[in-house]
C-alpha cells in the first residue's frame, strides 16, 4: 500500500485499532501499519472495521497525486482530523467527510464537484477555501454551525439545504448562482444580506426560512419566489424585484417588519396566493412596527393594473406608484 502522508494526529486512534486488531504490540510504522491491516478479519466492526475503512480509500486520500475523495472515505473520523489540504483532489464524493466532529479547515484549491452531505455535520468547520468549485450536491454543508464564511466564485446553483443550519453563517460570496434550492439558507440565523442574489432566478421554497438576521433582499432578475422562500425572517424590512417574478403562498409569511415591497419589473409581478403577504405589516400585522403599515413600490405605469390584479387587489390600499 503506497502512503505518501498522512498527518501525523490523524494516525493516533488509528494505529491503536489496528494494533488491537492485529495483535500487535509495541510501536508501529506507518508501513508496519498498512501490512498488518491485511490481516485483520472483516466484517462485523462497522466504523471501527480498519480494513474496510482502508478499502473505502480512507488512506490513499492523502497521497500527492489522489484526485478523488472517496464515497464515506472519512465518514464519522470524530478525533485527529482536523485540517485538510489536498491540493490536486478535484472531486470529493458522498459523505467524505460526514460527521467529522473535529474538521475545522478544508482547503481543495482544485476541487470542482462535491457531492451529497460531503462536509454534513461537521460541527467544527469553520474555514472553506474552494475558488474551483462549480457544483455542489444537497446537504453538503448543512449542520456546520461554526462556519462563518463561504466563497466560491464559480459555483451557479445553491442545491437543497446545501447551508441547511450553518447558524453562524454571515459572509456569503456566491457571484456566480443563478439558482437557490429548497431550505438552502434555512436556519442560517446570523446571516444579514443577501447581496448574491444578484444573479438569482429562483429561489427555492423555504430557501431562507427562519433567517431570523436578514435585513434586506434584492433579486433583479428573480422569476420565480416560492413557497414560504422567506418566512420567519423577523428582521427583512426591504425586498426588491426587478423582474416579473411569480411569487407564491407564503413567501414573506411572518416577516414582521416587511415595510417596503418594491416591484420594480417593467410588467406586473405575478402573485398566486395572498399568503405570501401573511402576518407582514402590508397585511396589517403591525405591533413590531410601532403601528406602521407597509408599502408596495410599483411604477406609476403600471398602478392601476397592479390595484385591481389578481390577488393584488387585496393589498390595493398599500400600493404607491414611485
């Protein structure tokens, strides 16, 4: 078995199992460690099982030319790992890293794809360096709490609860996302702007549920603000569209201080529900805005159809042309 490196803390619980394994006494080299492994019944020892850890490829990882991570590779490693940088990896494959309690820096200066729940859980985590990365599966870094900033230039659609529970999140660079997926944002409690969604087209349901620090929104070319996409977001006081976006049930539900809903779109916004507007201070919930009701910017072409539109009508009273 060819090891290049491997950090040395990594090794320590490790080399214990094999040792207990093997039989085996005294010290161990790492080469002495990798022969002895050929020795060790499988089956039966579930995370604990060396050989079928060393199968999923758990140690190659770390030589020089590895370009792949390996599905569970390190799956639930809860002590040693704590810092990876593996320099020509350009894929990272399902649930490489789940659960790694101790993991706080990854580095992958060239890893592209990253797949489900890769980095799930990994409760630690605080760093991410990935300036390639281009796609990234659900649940890739959900239930990171201490992660507090991502930037990935190049990655273009943000999938299913990909930053799912990342509580501590507050710096998102994300220039290049065109699309955010159902609950990708939610439960990201410290997270105050949303600047990345410049790009956005659609924005999943639930997709900032609970982001209870947001202040503002502004999606210039959004089509489409689904379900519930900013419910319990107590603190959004601004969101502004600039396209003809449908926007459905519950949207803004519970978003206390919505005061100013700004449509800016050369057509009239679709709305399929009047619950997008529930419990806002548009709808008329106004106790957390000193008795403050809210407003919708519209251009003044476009009032009078907007006042008497489907389901707008209702809000008819809220409406002011700019």
């Amino acid at each position: 078995m060819n090891i290049v490196y491997m950090a040395k803390s990594a090794w320590t619980g490790l080399l214990d199992t094999i040792r207990s394994k093997a039989g085996v006494t005294g010290s161990m080299t790492v080469s002495q460690a990798a022969d002895a492994v050929e020795n060790i019944p499988t089956g039966g020892g579930g995370s604990d099982d060396v050989k079928a850890f060393i199968e999923r490829g758990a140690l190659s990882l770390y030589n020089s030319e590895a370009s792949r991570v390996g599905a569970q590779a390190f799956y639930s490693w809860t002590s040693g790992l704590t810092y990876v940088n593996m320099l020509n990896v350009t894929t990272i494959s399902t649930q490489a890293f789940m659960n790694c309690k101790s993991l706080e820096t990854a580095i992958f200066n060239n890893v592209k794809s990253i797949a489900s729940q890769a980095f799930n859980s990994c409760i630690k985590l605080e760093s991410v360096n990935m300036p390639l990365l281009s796609s990234a599966q659900s649940n890739v870094f959900a239930n990171c709490s201490a992660l507090t900033s991502v930037s990935f230039p190049l990655l273009d659609s943000i999938q299913t609860n990909l930053f799912y529970n990342c509580s501590n999140l507050t710096n998102v660079s994300l220039p290049a996302v065109s699309f955010i997926g159902q609950s990708a944002f939610g439960g990201c409690r410290k997270l105050e702007h949303a600047d990345f969604l410049s790009g956005a087209k659609t924005i999943g349901s639930s997709a900032f549920q609970s982001c209870s620090k947001l202040q503002s929104v502004n999606a210039p070319i959004a089509s489409a603000v689904s379900t519930g996409a900013f419910s319990d977001c107590t603190a959004l006081s601004t969101a502004t569209f600039g396209s003809n976006a449908l926007i459905y049930g519950y949207a803004f539900f519970k978003c206390y201080n919505l005061l100013s809903l700004n449509l800016l779109a050369s057509s009239v916004c679709r709305l399929s529900n009047t619950t997008a507007l529930s419990s806002t201070p548009i709808e008329g919930y106004t106790t957390s805005t000193g008795g403050a009701y809210g407003s919708i910017f519209v251009p003044a072409s476009l009032y009078d159809q907007y006042i008497s539109a489907t389901n707008w009508s209702v809000f008819s009273s809220r409406f002011v042309s700019v």
